[in-house]
C-alpha cells in the first residue's frame, strides 16, 4: 500500500518482497499443518480458470473490470 501511495510510510521502510515471503511461508506451514495438498488446489485453480475462458459471458465481464480498473488509474 505504501509503493501505490496508500499508506503513509517511507517507501525505503517497506520489505514488500519479504513480507510477501514471510505470507507464502505462512500459507505453506498452514497447508503442512492441514495436510492440503497446494500443487493440486493450483492446478484445479489454473483448470478452472481455463475452463472459464471458454465462457463468453465471464470474459465479458473480465474484460469490464480490466477497462474500469484502467479508467480508474487514468482517473488518478
């Protein structure tokens, strides 16, 4: 938040890429902890995602959101 000026700190005092670490180990000990399987939760992840391509009114709408996410920043 505070590279996209969100948040009101020095942006030399954000660890973005390690705090991003620090969650993806998180998630990895909590899926060790629950025995969850995360290469397969990704794979039906990226399956369906795929499969949704296919469908032309969810493209649609993800075409919308891209164009109103683009306003939005020109907006800015």
């Amino acid at each position: 938040m505070t590279i996209e000026g969100k948040l009101a700190l020095p942006v030399e005092n954000v660890r973005f890429t390690r705090n991003i670490a620090d969650a993806l180990i998180q998630l990895m000990r909590l899926s060790n902890f629950y025995a969850l399987d995360l290469q397969q939760a990704w794979t039906d992840l990226l399956e369906e995602g795929y499969a949704s391509l296919n469908n032309e009114t969810i493209v649609a709408i993800m075409k919308a959101t891209i164009r109103q996410n683009q306003e939005r920043r020109a907006l800015d």
